[in-house]
C-alpha cells in the first residue's frame, strides 16, 4: 500500500487513556507533573473515570488541555442504569469521548453499529469521538486486517456523515491493534502506517478528500516514549492514543515532546 504523499495539514493529538486507574492524589500528581510540556504546538487531552471528571476539569482549567469520558451512552436519558449521557458530559465541559475502546468491545460486548450509535449522539453533541478500531492477533495472522477495519469503521462513517459539510464533523480516529495493547508489543511504525494510509483511503472513497485529509488517526498499542517518535513520523498517523505510559507524568511528558518533533 502506498504511503500518502499530500502535505499534512493536521496537529498531532496525544491522548491520554487513563482506564479504570486515578485517585484525587495521583490524579492531580500526574496532571500537575506533565502541564509544563503542554504548548500550542500539540493536541493534549485525558480521558479520566468519569467520577474524576470534576477535578480534572478543575485542574485543566486554562492549561490548554481537553478532557473527556471514557464511554457514553447512546440514549439520551432514562431507565438505562449505569450510563451517562452525551447532555451529562456536556454539562462537565467534555470535548472528547473515548468511543468503541476494544476494552469495551471485549469485556461489554459492544457491536460496532453500538458504537456507531455512540459516535453518532458524541457528535450531535458537539463532543468529539474518538473511534477505536483494530483487529485482534488471529484476525491479523488471518489476513483479516482490512475486513475488521472496514466492519468497524464503516457503520460509523455512514451514521456521522450527515455532519459533513454542516460543520459538525469532528471524528478522531484510533487505530489500536488488540494484540499491541497493554502488552508492550507495538505495530512496527510501517505495519501501523498501512492501516492507517487503508483508513484515510476509506475516508477519501466515503466522504472526499477534504474530509479525509483532515481528519486525525491515532495510533494506539503500548505507544512508549522511547518508540513514540518513529511512529509518530509517518505520514498518516496524527499522535497516539497512549494508555499505560499515560499514567506516568515522566512517560506522557515524554510523547508529548516526541509528538512536537
Ligand atoms: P497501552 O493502551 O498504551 O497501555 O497499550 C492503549 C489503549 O488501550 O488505549
């Protein structure tokens, strides 16, 4: 697959998917440890349990740093016990969403057209989703990689693609191989540009060039800050979405620096 050769007019995002772990301690630990690498240059937000969501945006008050949830809901409120709303995360100043987190797919069985249906209500919100996607080992051993993508993120192009041209669309993109998260076993900078080049050339098949040259594609799976820099120097790959290094201020000041280049 060939690389894409246009310029890239996109600002690298580096994400920081905090997962089921944080304290008030360790959060404002964190936080207050890696704000002296924030600048203009690169994209920062934090994905935080949604019971932290007030201390973060608290603490990111001013520092040019977004927050968000880790899921939402696709209805918008009633008898659905557990869920929070797209309304709810507005009212706490949520910019972004994590959407379709493998994590999610796995452990809550959570189809792609669910997803698609999150990503939908995220955007009508004016909250960003960011979309995750991405095969599992076998899937990939199988020859599978381009099907599972395609079967992931097609239900969601064609349910968001009402918001193109309306100036709503704000779709993230996260390419996250199961295989390489939470294992320290990260896609070879090539095997992670493939898929993403794949991505943006589905984007430019369903929604245009314009779209698909400005939309971000995160790369995610045990992005570290010693390999950061030559994933991050491909073409097609817009910063990380970096779960287990985002919980160490060293380690996330560390992809920062290396988004900035
Ligand atoms: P990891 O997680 O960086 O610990 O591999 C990435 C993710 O799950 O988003």
């Amino acid at each position: 697959m060939s690389e894409t050769t246009e310029q890239k007019p996109r600002k690298k995002l580096v994400a920081g998917n905090w997962k089921m772990n944080g304290s008030f301690d360790s959060n404002e630990a964190l936080i207050l440890g890696f704000l002296a690498e924030v600048d203009d240059q690169v994209d920062v937000s934090v994905f935080c349990p949604f019971p932290y969501l007030t201390q973060v945006a608290k603490l990111l008050e001013d520092q040019g740093v977004a927050y968000g949830a880790q899921d939402v809901s696709a209805k918008a409120s009633g008898a659905y016990t557990g869920e929070v709303s797209v309304s709810m995360l507005n009212e706490f100043g949520v910019t972004q969403v994590l959407v379709g987190h493998s994590e999610r797919r796995q452990y809550h069985a959570e189809s792609s057209v669910a997803v698609a249906e999150k990503a939908v209500v995220a955007m009508a919100g004016g909250i960003t989703p960011i979309v995750c996607v991405g095969e599992t080992l076998a899937e990939r051993q199988a020859g599978l990689v381009e099907a599972v993508i395609a079967s992931q993120l097609d239900p969601v192009i064609e349910r968001c693609s009402k918001f193109v041209g309306n100036g709503a669309w704000n779709l993230v993109i996260a390419y996250e191989p199961v295989w390489a998260i939470g294992t320290g076993v990260t896609a070879s900078p090539e095997q992670a540009q493939e898929v993403h080049a794949m991505i943006r050339a589905r984007l430019n098949a369903m929604l245009g060039s314009e779209v698909a040259q400005s939309t971000r594609i995160l790369y995610g799976g045990s992005v570290k800050p010693g390999n950061a820099s030559e994933i991050f120097a491909k073409v097609d790959i817009d910063g990380g979405l970096i779960g287990g290094a985002a919980l160490s201020s060293d380690e996330f000041s560390g992809i920062i620096r290396a988004a900035r280049g």
